[in-house]
C-alpha cells in the first residue's frame, strides 16, 4: 500500500509514460514505430532544431544521444525520435536518459512535432514557451527534473492551442500560477504540476476554458487561499489533486457539482467545517476520498454508504467525532480505511465489515470501546490492522486465525486480557510480520510455554508498558527473522538469556524499567547485526504495510530505517561495562542508565562511532570519562550524571554543546564545561595542600623531637646533679 504521503502523487502518472493510460498507449504505439522505416527522412530545418537542443546539453550530460544523434544523418533514424511517413518529425523521446543541461527553444521549431517526453532527466532552468504555446505539441511531458522560474504568461490572443496534456511534476518552478495561460488552452485534458513550489491561489478559469478537462494534480506546492467554487464546473473532471498546500475555508458546496469525479484528495490544508452529507452522495462515482489532515470536524454522514463504488478512505488527523455510520458497511469495495486520529467513539461492530477486498484499515487514536467485532474476521485479504489506543477489552476470538494475509497487527494501548490465548491464536497468522501489543494484559504473566511457535516471519515484536512478570521467555528464540524486539516496562526478572545473539536480525532491543539482573553477558556484545555494516544490509528493505510510530512526530514506513538501538537501563544489572561492547559499531542508541554497574567506562566505547546517544547516567562508574569520546561526531545526547567519575571532561566536537547537567552528581569531576577549573578547584587545591605539609609535618616533628629529648636530657642531668649535691648536704645538716 502507497504511503499516505504519496497519495497526491499516486495518479500524478495518469497521464505520463509508464501509466496504463491512452497517453502511455499512444507512446507505446509510437515505439512501434520504430521498427519502421520511414519512407523519407526529416527536413534539414529538422535535423537542425534537434542538434540545437543536443547543443544545449553540458558535455558528458546527452547520455546515449552523442552516439546516435550526428549530423548528416537521417534523423528518423536517431534514438528517441519519431516520424511520420512522409518524415516528419512526430515525437520526441527521451525519458530517463540522463540528460544535463538546457532546454533548448529549438524544439520548438519542429513544426509536425506532436509528443515531447523529457522526463526523469537532470535538465535546468527555464521552461522555453515555445514549447508551452506550440501550435503543434499535443503531449508535453517534463517532469522529475530540474527546472525552474514561472511559467510565462500567454500574451498572444490565440485562444486554440493543441495541447491536451502538460506535465511539470517534481521541478523546481515556483511563483504565482499563471491565470491568463489556461484561456488558450481549450483543449486541454491533463495538467499536473505537482510537486513544485508555486504560490498564489488555484486559478477558477481551468474548466471554463477547458470542456474536457479531466485531471489536474497541484499537490506538494504552496497554493492559499479557499478552493475554488468553479472547479464545480468541471463536468468531465475525474481527478483532483490539490493536497499538501496551503489551503483555506470550508469545502465550497459547487465543488460537489462535479459528479464525474472519481478521486477527490486534498489532505494536508487548512480546511475547517464537516462533510455535508447531502453534497457527498452527489459524488457516486468516487473511488478515492482523501480528506485527511485537513481539519475537518463533525461526523461521517450517513450517506457516506452510497459511495458504493469507493475503494480509499482517508479521514486521519481531523477533528471528527461521533460513532460509525453502519452504512458505512455498504462500502463492500473499500480496499484502504484510515480514520485514526480523530475523536470517533462507540462500538465498531455496528458496522459490518465483511468487505472481502479489504487489505488495510486503520481506526487508532480515537475513543472506540467494546470488542472486536465478528465480521472484521471475515475480511480474509486484510494485511494490516491497526487498533491501537482506544478503549478496547475483552479476549480476542478465535476467529481472528482467519486473517491468513495478516502482515501489521497493531493493538497498542487498549485493555485487552489474556496474552497466552492471545499468541497462541496469532501463531495461525502465518504472514505475520510486525506484532505491536504494548500496553494490555495489565500484571499477567508472559507465557513461558515453548509451545508458543509459528511466527517464523516475525520482525517486529513490542509487548511494552504492560506489565507482565516472568523471565525473557524461550519461546522468543525461535523467531529467527525478528529484527526489534521491545519488552520495555514491564516486570521481568531474572538475567538476559544467552541466546539473545542466536537472533541473526535483531538490531533493536529495548528491555528498560524491568527488574532484571546479573552481569551484561558476552552473547549481547556479539548481536551480529550490530556488528558490521555488511550484516546489517541484509535486513528486509520492503515498506510496512502501515506506518510504525516510535514516536508522536517521528514515523518510519521500513524497519530498517529505526535506529540500531540496545536499551538496558533501569534494570538492577550489575558487573562492569564490558569492553567488548565496541565491537558493536552499527549501534545508534546505547543506554545502560539506573543499573549498579562498576568499574570505568572502557575505552572501548571510542569504537562506536555510529553512536548518537550515550546514556550512562546513576550507576557507580568510577575512572575518567575516555577522551577519545570527543571523535563521536554523531554524539548529540551524552549522560555520565551520579556516577563517581572523576579528571577532566572531554572536550571539543561534540562535548562542546552538552550542557552541565550531563555531569552532575560527579563532584571529581573538572573541565571548562561543568565550570570548574582543573587548575584551581578548591578540593583539589586543599588536598595539594594537604599532602604538600605532610613531608613538613614530618620534618617538623623530627625537629622537635630531637629538641625535646636534647632538653629533657639537659634536665636529668640537671636534676641528679642537685639530687647528688643534695645527698651530701642533708647529712650534714641532719648531723648538726
């Protein structure tokens, strides 16, 4: 299925080479005729105005033309041209060629010259008007190339020009559309300026001045102001194109007069007010409706379920409310729904959704409650489904095995119960390949029973936020195509099973806020799909059946464009940081945050140079933070907070925009980012201080011992030298 984003553009071929169109059938005849001999070659005057445009081609930018298109010969005969039988030059083909250059007015000196294909070319600049106002060009086709400046304005009176068909798709032409160029142009049937950067407003006059008008596509460009009402006018027009500007107003009720039409998209504007159920039952015919992201508010009008032969609906990101209309069961062509984002309430099963060609169908981020209803089951081609974030309970039925096409099953954020039931009635859906089941079977236990198998195409697997209890079961290991795999926010206990590596494709894990412990083992350091970027170009490249969010602003359409990601924080993982983690150099996103890890941060991490986010904050990692970190060039989210770090902070690259908070709760830490000197801390200073006076302390008190022993010997000596003198005193005097 299409991306949502491209479905202004999924017509805009209607009328180019490689659509199914008369365009394309007459093209095809046309290189029919190349096969043919003309009966006479071109005109000199021809042969000149075709060598003019290859002149205006840089050297080295005419591709294969160089070789084929040489003067003096019959130009008939070149590559990509085409002629009559009496030699004149009819068309011009030369799409996809890999042209450089100008586009020469030459062109439009061939005056027979009815098709001009330039397409998918590198050519620059102006658009010549000669070609625009031939009077001979029937089909002009130069989109997906590099073009740019306005488009003239037609100042002649001539009011009958043969063009029918005008694609300038995907250039580079801006400015105001022109308004007075479309009054000659009565006989145009296709105009597709999409994709470009015109401004102003749509002009009213294209189906006045053209009866059989019957596609105009201006998508992905900058139009304002309201729609306009003479669009209505449009009796033969069949598909209309105008999303992706910047459009206005409410939808103008003339529009509706255009019952012919079959495709009706302008997502992406600014339209206010609701769908008027009296005016969208005028439009039988519709088989694509694209009003999304437009602004819509109100509800799905009942007679919504004459649109019988619709087979796209897209009402996503509005402002609409209220419940289904079950007559929107009497849509039994719908192929593609999406009404997600949108305030819709009440219960699904008052729709009877047996529409077997339904492939893809989208009611998340609204209000819807109940189960799932029945009939959803019977819809046997549907691919992908996607009930996530409403007020959904109850088990699943049985019934659900019946969805053998089912790829994208998303039921994220609802209250569903009963996980083992859950999966074992999943295991049916063999072709299942993206699994999304977060945020239900709230405190159950995650099944551990191996008999749980089947999911051999498995790449997706989410059961976050639930929380569930148990350990990492085995049963995960046998899905040997899975490529992310979140178990986030749970209650999981116990260590990371060693059989993690034995995952051949898992580039993401994010096992976070669980309660698991032990070391990091090995086995994660080996994940092959991290390792190189040989493995990692194996991963499945196909698009998603329906957009993944991983985020509310950020959505991914191929697996492969997440981001390389090992998510193990806030668990109770204990050991060091092994150093074998730098051999993993795809990784993008390493986060072994709020876990009791010891030890330094190895050196090794240097390695990742992939990396754009390093968390490893509230551990008790001790060391210096390894200056080589500073090479991380990709680096814009680094965390080492309340850790016990310590020595100067890297700097230079990207460490020069972390700010302090990246460091805090590491008091040894020093460095002219976290403002505190390295030279000139004050613990740091004192403590020199401290061990500077210690060596004098010593001596000092060597010092002064020596003194005191000196002193207290002079005193003994002293004092038995009066003791002695004493003894021979007293006697004497006792004698007396």
């Amino acid at each position: 299925m299409q991306p949502l984003s491209s479905s202004c553009r999924s017509s805009s071929s209607r009328y180019t080479t490689k659509s199914s169109t008369p365009f394309a059938g007459l093209v095809a005849a046309a290189l029919l005729l190349c096969f043919v001999s003309p009966t006479s070659s071109c005109t000199e005057q021809e042969r000149s105005a075709l060598l003019g445009f290859l002149g205006g081609l840089v050297p080295g930018g005419s591709g294969s033309l160089n070789v084929s298109w040489l003067n003096g010969t019959d130009c008939c005969q070149w590559e990509g041209v085409l002629c009559s039988g009496d030699g004149t030059v009819t068309d011009v083909f030369v799409a996809s060629r890999g042209l450089r250059g100008l586009v020469s007015p030459s062109l439009g000196d061939l005056a027979g010259l009815k098709r001009l294909n330039l397409s998918h070319n590198s050519l620059e600049g102006s658009l010549p008007a000669e070609l625009v106002f031939s009077r001979s060009i029937t089909v002009l086709d130069v989109s997906f190339n590099r073009l740019d400046g306005h488009l003239q304005e037609l100042q002649a009176s001539d009011t009958n020009l043969p063009l029918q068909v005008l694609n300038i798709s995907s250039n580079l032409f801006g400015g105001q559309f022109p308004s007075t160029t479309w009054g000659a142009m009565r006989n145009l049937v296709a105009l597709n300026a999409s994709n470009n950067t015109f401004t102003g407003q749509i002009p009213s006059s294209l189906c006045t001045n053209a009866p059989l008008f019957d596609m105009l596509d201006l998508c992905f460009n900058q139009f304002s102001g309201n729609i306009p009402p003479g669009l209505g006018s449009c009796s033969m027009l069949k598909v209309l194109k105008v999303g992706h500007n910047n459009l206005s107003g409410a939808l103008p009720p003339e529009l509706f007069n255009a019952t012919s039409l079959e495709q009706l998209s302008l997502p992406n504007n600014f339209l206010q007010g609701v769908i008027d159920g009296s005016h969208i039952a005028k439009l039988s015919n519709l088989t694509v409706l694209n009003l999304g992201s437009t602004g819509l508010s109100g509800k799905i009008p009942y007679s919504v379920g004459q649109l019988t032969r619709l087979e796209q609906l897209y009402l996503d990101n509005n402002k609409m409310s209220g419940e289904l209309p079950p007559a929107l069961g009497n849509c039994s062509n719908l192929r593609y729904i999406t009404i997600r984002n949108n305030s819709f309430t009440g219960e699904l099963s008052k729709v009877n959704f047996t529409m077997l060609d339904l492939r893809t169908a989208d009611f998340s981020l609204n209000n819807f409650t109940g189960t799932i209803p029945e009939s959803i089951y019977s819809c046997t081609n549907l691919v992908a489904l996607r009930l996530a974030f409403n007020q959904f309970h109850g088990q699943f039925s049985p019934s659900i095995g019946n969805l053998r096409s089912l790829s994208f099953f998303s039921i994220t954020g609802n209250s569903f119960t009963n996980i083992t039931n859950t999966l074992q009635m999943l295991k049916r859906c063999k072709d299942l390949t993206s699994l999304m089941m977060g945020t239900n079977f709230k405190g159950e236990t995650i099944p551990q029973d191996e008999t749980i198998d089947g999911f051999e195409n498995l790449q997706v697997l989410t059961i976050d936020d639930c929380p569930l209890v148990g350990q990492i079961p085995l049963w995960i290991s046998k899905l040997e195509k899975l490529e992310m795999l979140d178990l986030s926010m749970n209650q999981l206990t116990g260590p990371i099973p060693s059989w993690i590596d034995g995952l051949g494709f898992l580039f993401f894990l994010d096992i976070s806020s669980n309660k698991l412990t032990g070391d990091i083992p090995a086995a994660l350091t080996k994940m092959p799909m991290l390792l190189s970027e040989r493995n990692a170009a194996k991963l499945d490249t196909r698009f998603l059946e329906l957009p993944a969010f991983w985020t509310p602003l950020r959505q991914y359409r191929t697996v492969g464009a997440f981001p390389s990601k090992l998510c193990l924080d806030n668990n109770n993982f204990t050991g060091v940081i092994p150093p074998e983690i730098g051999q993993l150099k795809m990784l993008d996103i390493l986060n072994l945050s709020s876990n009791s890890l010891t030890g330094e941060i190895p050196q090794e991490i240097c390695n990742l140079t992939n990396l754009q986010t390093l968390d490893l904050s509230d551990n008790q990692l001790t060391g210096a933070i390894p200056s080589a970190l500073s090479d991380l060039h990709f680096l814009s989210r680094f965390d080492v907070s309340n850790n016990k770090l310590e020595g100067e902070v890297p700097s230079g690259g990207q460490f020069d925009s972390f700010s302090n908070s990246s460091y805090s709760g590491n008091p040894k830490l020093c460095g002219p980012m976290i403002n505190n000197d390295c030279n000139s801390r004050p613990s740091s200073a004192s403590g020199k201080r401290r061990n500077n006076l210690r060596p004098a302390l010593v001596i000092g008190i060597t010092a002064g011992g020596l003194i005191a022993l000196i002193l207290l010997a002079c005193f003994l000596i002293a004092r038995l030298a009066y003791d002695d003198h004493t003894e021979n005193v007293v006697p004497l005097r006792s004698r007396r």
